[in-house]
C-alpha cells in the first residue's frame, strides 16, 4: 500500500521506531517493544516488518528483536557481533556490517555511522560482546534521508554526518543519564545542521530527566529548526517534512 504523504515515521517510545517507506516497506528501529512502558498497547505486537535494524545489544534497544526475527523474517541489518548472537537463535537474515559501510536493499540505502555509546547482551547469566554502538543513516528511494542516531552522546564526528548525507530529519536521544542530554542534543543540532528533529530516549523511566521543552530552550538561538514532540503511537509524514 503506497502512500501519498511518503514515509510515515512513528515514535514507539523509547529509541523504537517505525518507518513506513511510501510503497508500503515497514522498517524497525530498536524494538524495545513489550516491556517499553510507554509504547502504546495497540504497538507492543507488530503486523508486518520487513526490515529491522539495531543499533546496539542492550536490552532495551533489542528487547523484542529475536521474537520478531522469528514471527517476521524481516531481513536485518546490525553490527558483526549482534548478527551473530541473532543468528545463534534463530534469526535467518542478519545482514552484518560496520562503522561506514552502506548495504543496499530493495532500493533502501543503509549506512552504519558512529555512536558513543557501549553495547553487551545479557543473556541469562552471560554478558555478550556485541560489537560497536551504531546510529544508521537510512536513504529510502526518493532520496529522502533519516538519521535514527541510536543511544549516543554528542560527537564531533556529527558534522561529517551532516556534510556526507544531508539528513532530512534526525532522530536524536535527549533523555540524559545513559545518552546525550538536551544541552549535548542542542550540540548535536548546530553540528548536523539540521533542521527538522525528533527528539527520542527520554521520559520512559524517571531517570531520563532530558525533555523537548528543555531541548527548546537550548535550541532557541537556532533559526528555522522545527523540533517535533511526539508521543509514543504519534506519526509525522514526508510531507510535513518537506
């Protein structure tokens, strides 16, 4: 089913994303999706992902991806060492990758960039290695461009993401405590040169003080930027984008 608004990005709570491409693509971003307390009721189970990529091992990124892997068979896209643990339990289509490398897929364009951020699974007893912490840079075939910046503090290597991809909208954590805050965001912002944001990663558990009113404020100096507040289940098209 195409739609006539393009891509339709919605906020699941959390860093969990849904991306629906204008012809119909379902594309997931961090399930952290059951034991999310703010994803809505009606989004804790998924009719349909065809791809699904994650940005980093912990929990609360990767809560849901191995019972979706096996409801689904979304091709996925995840660091080395993810891919293999996700393979390990049953995941079919784990597409590995690193830092600077873009995979292509049914006209999607998939770049792994930095993060600073660490990344283990626990499994049972067990902490896993999971590789690199990554954001990914995601082309869909018009040219429209997101940049989802996973769980990460601000970096200086920001302003090449903006220069090499152009993103049309970031999504970027604010949350504080385990990611960037509202005065890193605001940093990363001028860095990107972006102009349109969805703020991520804050208000799930009570430790993630960051907000887009505190956002706001550190941002008022930056003309033109529209920083967009979503609740958890909110949408907002390509169009409102252009």
């Amino acid at each position: 089913m195409t739609s006539d608004r393009g891509a339709i990005i919605t906020w699941l709570g959390h860093a969990a994303t849904k991306i629906e491409a204008g012809d119909g693509t379902v594309i997931l971003i961090d399930p952290f999706l059951e034991g999310n307390p703010t994803t809505p009721d009606n989004s804790r189970a998924q009719d349909r992902v065809d791809l699904m990529l994650i940005s980093h091992g912990h929990g609360d990124n990767m809560g849901d991806a191995v019972k979706l892997a096996q409801q689904h068979q979304p091709h996925i896209i995840a660091m080395n060492e993810l891919c293999g643990y996700l393979s390990s339990k049953g995941a079919k289509n784990c597409s590995g990758g690193n830092t600077g490398g873009t995979q292509e897929w049914k006209g999607l364009r998939i770049t792994m960039v930095n993060a600073v951020h660490s990344s283990s699974i626990q499994d049972g007893e067990q902490t896993i290695y999971a590789g690199l912490a990554v954001g990914f840079v995601i082309r869909l075939s018009d040219g429209f461009t997101i940049y989802h910046a996973g769980d990460t503090d601000v970096f200086a290597g920001m302003e090449l993401i903006g220069r090499l991809y152009h993103p049309d909208v970031a999504l970027l954590p604010i949350g504080s405590h385990y990611t960037m805050g509202p005065l890193e965001a605001a940093e990363a912002i001028r860095l990107l040169g972006i102009k349109h944001v969805i703020p991520i990663h804050y208000g799930t558990f009570p430790i993630l003080w960051g907000s887009p009113e505190a956002l706001s404020r550190e941002t008022s100096a930056i003309s033109d930027l529209k920083i967009i507040p979503l609740k958890p289940g909110e949408t907002v098209s390509q169009a409102e984008l252009s």
